[in-house]
C-alpha cells in the first residue's frame, strides 16, 4: 500500500488531495502513475502531461524511480515558490 | 537554519542572527522576494502559497548543503512563507555569510535558483479576472542550469 | 541615494526604506561589508578608512548610474562608514530593488565590485604587528574586469 | 595654480597632505607628476610607482588627462575600500 499525494494545480483538477495504490514490488514511478491513469479520462489526461512532476519520500524523482512498500509519492505541476 | 511559516519575518533580527559571532566573515548577502504588483502581464492583488510540508524543508536543507559543498560559507538562513499574502508581503528571504563577497553572492543566487526549481511551493494569484495558478518561468530553469555547466 | 559617514547604519531601517512604496519591485537584494579578524593574513583589532571627500560621493555616484543603465532597477542605496572601526563592525552598505531577482544580484555585484576598485577609500590595518595599509587585491581587479568583456 | 592632494600610504610616505603647483596651461597630469618629481628624490621614487593613481576635480584620471587653471588633482595608491 502506498500513500499518493497530489498538490497545486493538479490536485485542484483532478479533484483529489491524496489517495492510496496497491502494487507489486519493486515498482516504478512510471507504474503509478499507469495504475492511477486507468482511474479515468481526466486522471489520463492530466497525469500524461510531460510537465507533471514526481517526488517519492519527499525527494524529487522520474518515472525510473523505484518503490516500495510505505513509499510515499506525490505528484504535482512545476514549481512556482520563491 | 530553514523555516517554512506562515507568519511574517523581519530583516533586522535575521540580519543579526546572521553576524551573530561572525568574526572572520567579512560578507552578508541577503535576498528577499516580495509579492509585485504585476506578474506575467496581471495585476495581482494577493496570492497564496501551496507547498508540500515536510518537503519543502528537506528540499530546502539539500539545496544549503549543496551550496555549502561549493563555497566557503558561514552562516545560511532561508525562510519562505505558505498560506495567504497580500500585495508587497514578504515571501521568502535567504541570507548568506561568507569570508568574501563573491561567495557569499554565487552561494545566495545558487539557493535563489534552485529553489525556484525545486522547493515543492505553488502560487496562486489572484487577480481581477479572479484567481489563477502562476505558470512555471523557463527563465527560472535556464538560470539554475547555468550552476550545472 | 549615498552616504559616506562615520556613525553606524542599521539594516533593518535601510531595508525598510528601499522596500517603501516598491509595488513593483519583486526582488531586494543587499550587501554588507563587516571588519573580519583576519586580513591577507594578519590578525585584525581594527582599522581606519580614510577617503578623499567629495570623490567617494561622486565616483559612488557615478558607479549607481552606471548600473542603472545597465538594469531596470527600482532603488539603490550605498552607504560607506569613513574613519575608526573596530572588529566586526559595518564598513559598507548596498541595497538594490528590482522587478527580476537576476538585475538585483548583478546590479549589486556590479557596484560592489566597482566601489572595490574606483571609490577613493584606504584602509589601515591595526594589528598586532602595529598598523599597516592594506594592499590592494588583484582578485578585485578581476572582478570589475568581467563586466567590461 | 593649481592645488594637489595626496592621499592613503602615499600622503604618509611623502609626508605631505596637499601643496600647489604653477603649471603653464594647457598642462597634463603627466607634467605635474614630473613637477612634484622635482622636490625630491623622496618624491621621485614615490611619484614613479606604476600604481600611483590620479584624480582631477574629482574623478579617475590618466597621466594623459588635460589640467587648466584651477582643476584639483589628487595622487593615491590604489583603493581599498568597501
């Protein structure tokens, strides 16, 4: 079980703050977000978009990054602090 | 020394805390970025800051070690404020010591520019079209892309 | 503005007066100079700064211009401390506003490096070994050097 | 007349703050120096020093600088100030 964060613009869109996902381990950022897409058009479309980000255990990731069991992943637009 | 708060900061105090027993360095570099009146064309009025607790401080923390490896530096302070703020509020402030000038500038521009990468914070704006989410500057990749070379 | 004065500034108050009626300004970026412990290798008590009156304001004053026209700045404040100082007191002050971060930080590099090398100030060194002017440093020469490529 | 500033290890070495020159005009900050480098072979040696810098009314000058009546001309070691 992994926890699934969404913040900023994508989680105003996809309507959702977090969520949870089962997998099989060792997974992939990649595979998460396949699993999450099939949750619909609208989670399709929007985390296909070449500019989403991920962070796995609060450090920034690509779709390569491995998980495992208790992996916290969150996904979220470009950042705009500063 | 990282803080991610919503209540305002205050230069002086910071400033101090920075010179505090700081007898070999001769450099202060301070930043501070504001909320400005027009940004990418509109007119704001307030934004306010999303970020991803937890990260942005663990993001923060790497970028000071990573501009602690590259410079000689003393003392490092970064505050950045979440939550609502008006027109003019202070948003962020980061602030460097080093033994001379030039490291203390390149150390606090490098933070400047990798946390506008990748410190997990999010503005929304609001306008008077109401409010929008403020879109990634390529500007801002092409300037911590220049750390890299 | 400039100022060239013996009594102490405090940064709070300086910081305060650049951001005043800044709407638009986005970016502040400061700069202060303190007296280290420890010069071209020799242990420091304090020193004097000596200048040549009347050209520390002008030459000061021809450096803000100067990077005024080469960024769009909003406010820009020096201020230089003239005779006796002892270890870790302000020497100098550069305060500078813009819209973009990026003008702030070059614009005062830019004048600090300039000051480093055209605004008329000697100091004298008292150390243990008694007092002793110090050398100019060619690491200065190298920084104005990159702005005129 | 023209009146002449020293400043910094200069002014201490050649143990003079300000003193005046008669110069036939147009002259240069090139024949004062040769002027001053007459007092002395104090003034000779110290005036010689390639890092001698000039000043007339108050900015950086060359010793190809013109000078004319009642221009203020300084002589300095480099700067070290900031």
């Amino acid at each position: 079980m992994n926890k699934i964060l969404f913040f900023g613009q994508l989680k105003e869109r996809i309507g959702c703050a977090n969520t949870q996902v089962e997998l099989e381990y060792p997974s992939s950022v990649a595979e998460v977000k396949l699993q999450l897409q099939q949750r619909g058009e609208l989670w399709q479309q929007l985390l296909a978009q070449g500019n989403v980000l991920s962070a796995v255990n609060q450090t920034m990731a690509s779709d390569e990054t491995d998980i495992n069991a208790g992996d916290e992943i969150a996904f979220f637009p470009p950042v705009t602090g500063g | 020394m990282i803080s991610v708060q919503q209540q305002d900061f205050n230069i002086g105090d910071e400033y101090h805390a920075l010179i505090q027993d700081a007898y070999s360095e001769g450099a202060v570099v301070t930043f501070v970025g504001l909320v400005r009146d027009i940004n990418q064309g509109n007119s704001v009025k307030g934004l306010t800051l999303e970020h991803y607790p937890g990260m942005t401080e663990k993001s923060l923390k790497s970028i000071v070690q990573q501009a602690k490896q590259r410079w000689p530096l003393g003392k490092v302070r970064v505050i950045h404020r979440v939550g609502k703020l008006k027109l003019s509020d202070q948003i962020v402030f980061v602030g460097v010591t080093s033994r001379h000038r030039e490291s203390a500038f390149l150390a606090c521009q490098f933070i400047m520019d990798y946390l506008k990468n990748q410190a997990p914070f999010w503005k929304k704006e609001s306008t008077e079209k109401g409010e929008s989410w403020v879109e990634f500057n390529d500007k801002d990749q092409k300037a911590m892309q220049r750390w890299q070379k």
